[in-house]
C-alpha cells in the first residue's frame, strides 16, 4: 500500500480505553501500512471509572494511562474535558469537539456508534458526527484562545462496533466492513494493558475480569465473518456532505 503520511486518522471515544477495545488494531495497521499518523481524543478522563478513588484523583490516573497508550502509536492524545455520564450534547461541548477535530486534521474520523450500551458513548458519537460536519465550516465559530483553522473538507466517518455488537434491546448491529487485525493485535493489547486501574473497576461495576482476554474474545468473534483469527468491525456514516468512498476498505480491505 502505498505511504500517505500527510494524512491522519482521529479516533474520537467517550473514555480513556474505549479507543484500545474498540479500534486500536485498524489504528495500528493504519499507521504501519498506509502511513497515516495517528491522534486519539476522548469526551472525558474516565474520572468516574473507580469504586475507591475521588473524581480527580481517578481522572489524573486515567488520563496519564491514555497517554502512555497512545505513545505505543506515536499519537497525540487529548480530552475534550467532560464529566463521565454527563457528557452532553450542548454548545459549549460542541464546540470543544470541533477545536479537537480541527487541531487533529484528521481525514478519517473513528468513533462510537450511534446506538450503543450507554449515553456517553451515544451522546460522543452524535457529537463527533457534528463535529465533523462543522469543522470545515469558517463560521462554525469555537471560541477556543487561539482557534485552529477550519478543515478543508469533511473527514471520512466511521463507527465502532458497539460494546458486544448489540444494541439496548440486545439486537445485533452488523458492521458494513470488518478489518483484519490478527497482525496488530499485540498492539492492541498492549494498548489495553496500560489502563490497569480499569481492571477493579470493570470486575466491581460490569463483573467482568481479565478485561484483555474479553476484548481478544470479540476480536475472535468479529475475526471469523471474514475468516480472520482477529477482526473489528465498522460502519460508515454516508449521509448527506460525507464522503462516500469506503477508504477503510480500499487501504486495509482484503487484497
């Protein structure tokens, strides 16, 4: 494939790990075989994410796992500053999100799906869909201290599959392309690995354990549809102004 390495790819989530479980592996293969720089942004710190610390001193913790994660790419890592289960569409937040999206330049934008497990996540995905359609807008005004300079063009959208596939009524969400990933998903976990202060909390809050091993479950899972050990899925937002060609597909689709 041949290198871009103007170009950048942004992955836009609700909290510091959903980025690593949800798309790190095609973030990896995007990097290492079409040359694209990576940025990773979240909604918020994660300052919710414990059963014993405070909301700051949990929200220090998260933010610097974030950062040592996105180091393992080389990428830029910021937080639009939310609060965990708060994170609302309004404009103020609008306008954060539309900074980040600005400051990145990104030409293919990742980020939740519209329908998933909770609000946070919904409420990121209909913030990064707008966010995207307005940072090419000059009059989309965000009042930042030294604003960046709108897109020259809406970026390529993509969702994530959500948590399990599923829906809140528990209906499976089929992807339009599954990447490949068997040959990054070390990467992957390494990525997950560095979010240890998320292992106590997942197992008091959600019952889960060895959150790693889950995450390598559904790669299996989603890997199999196109008969690959491992495997993440996505769909494109083709609506109207949006780009229409599967950019996904033609870098890292089967060849």
């Amino acid at each position: 494939m041949d290198s871009d390495s103007g170009a950048v790819v942004l992955a836009f989530m609700a909290h510091p790990d959903d980025v690593e479980i949800l798309c790190a592996g095609t973030l990896a293969r995007l990097k290492r075989e079409a040359g694209y720089r990576v940025a990773i942004a979240t909604a918020t710190s994660g300052d919710a994410g414990s059963m014993t610390q405070r909301p700051d001193e949990i929200s220090r913790i998260r933010h610097g796992e974030a950062e040592r994660s996105a180091k393992i790419l080389e990428a830029a890592y910021c937080s639009a500053g939310c609060v965990d289960l708060f994170v609302t569409y309004d404009k103020p937040t609008l306008q954060r999100f539309v900074e980040i999206v600005r400051r990145m330049r990104p030409s293919i934008v990742i980020t939740h799906s519209p329908d998933d497990y909770m609000v946070d996540h919904e409420m990121t995905s209909r913030l990064v869909r707008s966010a995207c359609f307005g940072a090419p807008a000059p009059n989309v005004l965000t009042e930042a201290d030294r604003p960046a300079e709108a897109l020259g063009a809406i970026p390529h959208l993509y969702y994530a599959d959500p948590l399990e596939g599923i829906d809140i009524f528990g209906r499976a969400i089929e992807p339009d392309i599954v990447v490949d990933i068997s040959s990054t998903i070390e990467i992957k976990e390494q990525m997950l690995a560095t979010h240890a202060s998320q292992r106590e909390w997942l197992r008091a809050q959600h019952g889960i354990d060895e959150y790693v091993l889950a995450m390598k479950k559904w790669a299996a899972h989603r890997g199999q549809r196109i008969g690959a050990k491992y495997g993440e899925g996505f769909r494109q937002h083709k609506g109207h102004a949006y780009p229409q060609e599967d950019i996904l597909r033609k870098l890292l689709g089967r060849r």
